[in-house]
C-alpha cells in the first residue's frame, strides 16, 4: 500500500473516531490529527501531480454518490458545457483515482445498487403486483418463406 493510500485509510479512521467521540477533548484530539493526516496527503499530492479524469455514470445514483465521494476527498468534480449530465470530470492525482477513488467507489456502489434493488424489489411487490419475475424466455418465431411467385 503507498503513502497516499495509507494515509487515507488513516484518514478515514480518524473521522470515524471523530463521529464518535462523546467529549469537546476527544473532539478536538480527532480533529487535529485529521488536520495533520491532511497536509502529508497535500504533501502526497504534490508527488503525483492531478491529471484530469472522465467519468461517464449510467444512472443518477451511481453519478450522485461519485460525486460525493470525490468532494470528501477535497477536489471539485465538474463537466464542461455541452458535455453530458452524466459525464463528470475530476482533476486528482492517477495513483489516488486508481488505488482509492475508484476502488472505493466501486465498493460503495455495489452496495448502493443491492439496497436500492431490494427496496425497489419489496415496492414493486407491495404497491404493484406481488409477481416481480423476469419476463419468460420464448423461442423467436420461425420467419415464414414464400414460395409463391
């Protein structure tokens, strides 16, 4: 694991001690560690310049929950005029978008699109018709040939 993934993964351990701290000390402990973990992946950054990055998301959800997820790790995703609603670009530096953003991404998606299935799956059921099966499979119809003139 490199030193920006490191301290990511630190990173992402402080807030989580952050969240759950129950006095104004530990509060204040979190947050200057978090602080400190920040400027070495500023640091980090400076190592492996930002290039910029095309994403293309197929539906709203996945787009929304990459957007984010990179403005949680600071940079600033946008698309130029004329591009499409779901393209999203984001300046960063390659090793992170490939070792963490991505990965990350990918995770969290998965398990966006299985909740938002099974709720989709239990309304569809409730409100709609209890029979939520796939259509059946039939054998295309054979093309009739003519043999008149």
């Amino acid at each position: 694991m490199d030193i920006e993934a490191r301290l990511t993964e630190k990173l992402r351990r402080i807030e989580a001690l952050f969240a759950g701290a129950t006095t104004d000390g530990e509060r204040v402990a979190a947050e200057e560690a978090a602080k400190r973990v920040k400027a070495k992946l500023e640091e980090a950054k400076t190592a492996d310049p930002a290039i910029e990055f095309r994403f293309s998301f197929n539906d709203p959800w996945s787009r929304k929950l990459f957007l984010a997820l990179a403005r949680r790790y600071g940079f600033d995703p946008y698309r130029m005029r004329g591009q499409r609603y779901a393209t999203v670009m984001v300046r960063a530096p390659e090793k992170f978008v490939k070792q963490t953003l991505w990965p990350e991404f990918q995770e969290l998606q998965e398990t966006l699109v299985e909740h938002l299935n099974e709720v989709a799956e239990r309304i569809l059921k409730q409100v709609v018709n209890p029979d939520t099966a796939e259509a059946q499979e039939i054998d295309a119809p054979r093309q009739l040939v003519s043999g008149g003139q």
